[in-house]
C-alpha cells in the first residue's frame, strides 16, 4: 500500500501555499552527505535567476503551454534556466517558499505534469550545450536537448544513440523514462546509452546542490534514472552518453490501402520482425484508412532492408520507399512539424509479450475503423531480440525488456493554438481510447512510464514492476522530504 494517497498528492500539488509540504520523516535514514535532503542544515535566501517568466510577462501564455494542450496550467513562475546555478536557485527557493514544483524539458508530458498551477516551473530546455569526445565515444549534452537536435549534433560525427522518433520531445526526458526507438534492437535503450549525469537535487532542510552521477559515484540514483529519472528524484541539467558509430541507414517506409490485409500483416510482421537482424528497427502504425510500416537498417542497404521485411512487403500490393543516408538526415526528413499536429491527445502505453492472436487484431481493426478522427492510430514497436536485452553496466530500473512488442491507441484532435476548438470531440476521443485499451486488457502487460495514464491502476508495478520498492529505497535516500512529486511520482520509502 503506498504511503500517499492520491488525492494526498493532488493536493499536494494544488494552488497556494504549502503545496510542497508533505513531509515524510523517515527514522534512520541515511544522508548522502552532511547537506543531504536528510539533514537539517538551512541555507541562505535564494533569488530566482535565469530567464525568468511570471503572469505578468507578455510571453506569459506561451512559456507555460504544453505540447499536449488539452491539459492548461498556470504556474506562478517560469524559470527557464540558462545555467546548472540557475536550477540551483531555483529549486532552492521553492523550497524556502514551500512552493510546488514541477520539472520541464520538452513539454511532452503527456498527462500535463511537467506543470502547475500557481507553483514554480524549472525549464531547462535552454541547456543546449553539447560536448561530443569521438576518442572515447562519449557524448555530453545539456538537458534541453530536443532528440532532433541530439541526432542531427551526433550525425555530423556519424554517430548515434538510440532516441524516439518524434523530434520535437525532450532527450532528457525520454531518456530518464526509458527512450525507445528504431535503434533500440541495435543499441539498447536510449537510458542503457546513459553513463552519467549532472542533476541538482534537494539538500538539507530548504536548499539544494549539485551531484555529479555515474556508475562509481551515486550508482544507485544512476540505475534509477536509468529509467525511472521523469521528475522523481531531482533536476537533471546534462547527460553523459556511450555513442557508436552509424554512418547510414536504409529506412523503408511501405503503405497498404485500407484495412484488408491488417491481420495478415501485423500477424507476420510480429513474428518477424522481433527476430531478425538486430540492426534492424521496424514500427507499425494501423490508421483508420492505411497501414504503414516502417523499418530503419543500421548500415544496411535497400537490397538488405527489402531482404529483411520481404515477409510483409510480399501481402498485398504495398507502395513501398527506401532512403539510404546519414542517420541524422533520415530523422530529420521524416519529422512532421509539430504545427501540423492536432492541439489535443491521449495515449494508451502497453507491452505485449506473446503474439496477438487473431481476435486482438480484429480488436485493432474494429475500434480504428470506428475512430473519432483522421488523427489517430494504433502503434507498435518491435522489440523481441537484439541489445535492450541486456542491462547496461551497473543495471537500470527499466523492466521491459523481454517483451515482443511495444503498443499504444492514440488519438488527436482539436486545432493547434486554440485551446477551445473541438470541445465537443474530448469526450469521445476519451471515451472511445479508454474502450479501446480495455478491450485489449487481455493481450498486453505493463505500461511505459514515457506515455503514463492518470487513470491506471496498480501503475507502480506497470511502469516499474519488481523495481518499484528498491525505487522507493533511492528515493527515500535522495529526496525524503518528498520534494520532486506528482500525481504518479515515486514516494519515499518509510522504513
């Protein structure tokens, strides 16, 4: 049972003062340090410092605006941090405020907890810099990092790392909740790419410090960034990662008309593609009117990638496309602005670890040919064998890796930029995502803290699985006045 209920932490998160303060005494707890979250050392009064953005400021309405904007916050300040001292400072006067806090870096939340009303915002999507070491094959980069630009700065290096697909989303954050994409057989994990991190944490009674993470220094709070790092333990303002080479890619995107052949395509494409050659990265998206498969071959060739995905590519009469080039020139030619998005989502996140049987898929069919709008589709990663089996050095609090897929329903809708458009569509594309991810309750497992839902039961062991208590144990360590929390944040442990 956990400690915090959740309408305990809802209104720990609410407008006005104290929203901070729940505290947690934990008898016997160990501090890190003399100045750990555990002691009571007070420090002198903090200043705000940095780009900052309150109410009053005339960019007011777009700095506090998510990705995502069927969720609309408004915080009391926006301190969008132009140097680690910056976090520091911040953090720390919330504390001294005892002002709820949030952590953002890419906006995409998609619950909408990277913010808050009437509480402090600490951006650091303005952390850019970035530090690449081809010797030893180590990459540092600021914490705000989109994955566009991480991919486009490793690429002219003919390097890479494993990231999403979607160029516009925080690389800090995908990173810290897991981060999985095309590279994902072939490298691992984006948070397995993670050897260290610099993160400002809570210290003593209302301050805050820096640590520096790594698999010798605080490794335990490294395994749990390593996939549980989404605003639970402190503010993480750059990250170290192992890159390998990649110098091309084949991407191949193949297109089937309608519905007709989803089962005998989603059928061979999840008894294939899990288990073939590692380098090769393969996604399906079922739209109401289409069925698109992607796949992205590691130094592969066209010959190689039509070879590898002949199964599928044989059903039908797809019209099928292969670009070979620079990763970082693929990622960016198949990104969709974001203006071009619908203003409002909802995502469901599922893994499935045996095939779909023929009465899933038909579930699939069923609910996307009866879909509120155009903008919508079931998605589907491969994951089976290949690097993200392995844990990297000194392990990571990501469960899933021995999975065949990867799933989510998502819809979209509502025009980009007005926040009332499409009203009437919310419940419906609400209600219909919700029939839809029940009915495929029996075939899948877990869910992906990267794509969370507030209205999950038992999420801890969905997101986290048997690492939640040793989770609990780091948080309890790192920050026990349970200062870093939101509605599914990882709540100290109390013994």
């Amino acid at each position: 049972m956990r400690d915090l209920s959740r309408r305990d932490l809802l209104k720990a998160t609410a407008v006005g003062a104290g929203a901070v303060g729940i505290p947690v005494v934990l008898a016997g707890s160990s501090a890190i340090a003399a100045d750990g979250p555990g002691s009571g050392m007070k420090y002198p009064p903090a200043e705000l410092t940095g780009r900052i953005v309150r109410p009053q400021s005339p960019n007011y309405a777009d700095a506090s605006l998510g990705w995502d904007e069927l969720f609309v916050h408004y915080p009391l300040v926006i301190v969008f941090a132009q140097e680690t001292q910056d976090v520091v400072n911040a953090l720390t006067w919330a504390r001294q405020h005892n002002v709820a806090l949030r952590v953002r870096s890419g906006r995409h939340n998609l619950e909408g907890w990277s913010n808050v009303d009437n509480g402090i915002v600490i951006d650091v999507s303005e952390l850019k810099d970035v530090h690449i070491d081809t010797a030893s094959r180590t990459a540092k980069v600021g914490a705000g990092l989109t994955q566009l630009e991480a991919v486009t700065a490793l690429g002219e290096y003919d390097l890479a790392a494993t990231t999403g697909t979607e160029g516009t989303v925080g690389l800090s954050g995908a990173t810290l909740g897991g981060g999985l994409g095309f590279l994902t057989r072939y490298l691992g994990m984006a948070c397995d790419n993670l050897i260290g991190a610099e993160i400002v944490v809570a210290a003593g009674a209302d301050g805050a410090k820096v640590l520096e993470v790594d698999p010798w220094n605080h490794s335990d709070l490294l395994w749990a960034l390593r996939g549980a790092g989404i605003g639970n333990f402190g503010i993480v303002t750059s990250l170290t990662y192992k890159v390998a080479p990649l110098k091309s890619v084949a991407y191949l995107q193949a297109t089937w008309p309608g519905l007709d052949d989803l089962h005998p395509v989603f059928d061979t494409w999840q008894r294939t593609t899990p288990f073939t050659d590692p380098r090769l990265g393969s996604q399906l998206e079922v739209h109401r009117n289409e069925i698109l498969m992607f796949g992205v071959l590691a130094e592969g060739t066209e010959e190689e990638a039509r070879r590898l995905l002949a199964p599928i590519l044989s059903i039908g009469n797809p019209e099928v496309t292969v670009q070979i080039g620079g990763w970082g020139d693929v990622y960016t030619d198949f990104q969709v602005p974001s203006a071009d998005d619908p203003g409002k989502w909802k995502f469901y996140s599922q893994f499935v670890r045996e095939p779909l049987p023929k009465q899933a898929i038909n579930i699939v069919r069923t609910f996307m040919e009866s879909a509120p709008t155009d903008d919508t589709n079931f998605f589907s990663q491969a994951f089976g064998t290949g690097a993200h089996t392995q844990e990297p050095f000194g392990g990571s609090a990501f469960p899933h890796r021995d999975v065949l897929l990867y799933s989510e329903p998502g819809v979209g809708w509502g025009t980009r930029g007005e926040p009332d458009s499409d009203d009437a569509l919310t419940p419906i594309a609400q209600t219909w995502i919700a029939e839809f991810s029940l009915a495929l309750r029996p075939y899948v497992c877990g869910a992906y803290a990267n794509v969370p839902n507030i209205g999950m039961a038992e999420w801890e062991t969905a997101y986290w699985g048997r690492n939640f208590p040793r989770l609990r144990r780091v948080k309890a360590k790192y920050d026990p006045h349970n200062v870093f929390q939101y509605e599914q944040s990882i709540p100290p442990a109390t013994h």
